[in-house]
C-alpha cells in the first residue's frame, strides 16, 4: 500500500506565518551524558503543516481534542489548480464545478496549486493561489470533513480578514494549511488523513498528513 508524506518537516528556523514565533527544538538529554536522547520542543500550534479548528476563529467553536478522531480521515481527492499564478490568484468556483459529481463522493479536497515548492522562501508568503469567497460559500454545501491547500493559509495574503477561514469553520469544516508533495496524489481513490495532537483546547495543531492508496 503506497504511502505519501504530505507534510513539512517541523525544525529551528522553519517557515511561519509573519508574526508567529519560529519553533525552538533543542537537546535536553543525550545518549552521551544521559544514556538516552529527549528533545524540548516550543512550538505554536499553528506551524508547519497543520490544522486549523473552528474555535481558531470562531467564538465558542469546536476545538480538536473534542471531534471525533473519524473527522481527521476519509477519501479525499486533489484537484489541480497548478494553473493560477499571481497575476489571476483566486481559485473560484469555475475551477472546482468540473469535479462536482466528485467532491460529493469525498471527505476531504485537496488544492494543488504547487505552491509549495517555493517553501523557504520570501515568495511563499504572498500572492499564492488561493480560494475566494463564493467558492468556499459553495463547497460547504458538500459537507466535507476539510479543505487542505498547499500554501500558509487559506485566505489571500491581499485581501483583509479571514472571510474563507470563518466560511468554512463556521461549517465545522477543518482547514488543514501547508500541505506539501500534492503532485504526488492521483486525482481520487486515495485516503487522506491529518490526526492533531491532542491537547486541551486545541485551537490547531500540527500533524503528519498523509494520503494512502
């Protein structure tokens, strides 16, 4: 069973959103002086590859640690938005009514805008594709368990507010942001899955996203 890693790897200096702290992972035992190796690790919980919950925005909203861990799996499918670029930015509703008949047999829909290969640099903070309003209105007519895209977030960097972040969550619909390798994925027939860390009160939480098939 094939198994693709759709997920940044977590380390000191990584790329956060502008005005989150970066991680700091450091060596608190070693196998030298200790006789086994543990690591300190101060991380948001919002870095990396991650999930956000309707409590990241919404008042009073569901958090991680309280959904049904079946919300953080199930069938997923890719779509290619690998065709926007920063001159016509927004993925609209144009773009995903091709694969309607689709996104109704799905949990989970994945925007590959291959976005993520300019992770690490300045470009990947601005005018990256990403979904406007009226097409976030329209999926969550679906009832799909997440929307997972391949940039730092889900909303425009150039537009103000968070109008899709609160479309979606306010549906109860996991947004899971910085997402990595989607050129890898088939189309459909595959699983995705994005367990969080189950903390108290989770608000987000990195993970380890994965697609099997």
């Amino acid at each position: 069973m094939p198994v693709i890693d759709l997920s940044h790897t977590i380390k000191n200096g990584m790329p956060v959103f502008p005005g989150t702290e970066t991680p700091t992972i450091e060596e608190v035992f070693s196998h030298e002086m200790h006789g086994f190796c543990e690591h300190r690790l101060n991380i948001f919980s919002h870095i990396g590859t991650h999930i956000d919950a309707p409590n990241h925005m919404i008042p009073g909203g569901e958090t991680l640690d309280k959904m049904d861990v079946s919300r953080f799996i199930g069938p997923g499918m890719c779509i290619d938005c690998t065709h926007k670029n920063p001159k016509s930015p927004q993925i609209n509703i144009d773009d995903l009514i091709p694969y309607e008949a689709e996104i109704s047999e799905c949990d989970f829909i994945l925007l590959n805008t291959g976005w993520y290969t300019n992770w690490g640099m300045d470009k990947y903070f601005t005018h990256y594709p990403a979904l406007n309003e009226e097409a976030a209105r329209w999926l969550v007519d679906f009832d799909l368990k997440g929307v997972g895209v391949d940039v730092i977030s889900i909303d425009s960097a150039e537009i103000s507010g968070y109008g899709v972040h609160n479309i979606l969550l306010e549906q109860g619909t996991i947004i899971i942001e910085n997402l990595n390798n989607l050129h890898q994925l088939p189309e459909e027939g595959f699983i995705f899955s994005c367990l969080p860390l189950k903390f108290n009160n989770a608000d987000g939480s990195p993970v380890r996203a994965i697609a099997t098939y």
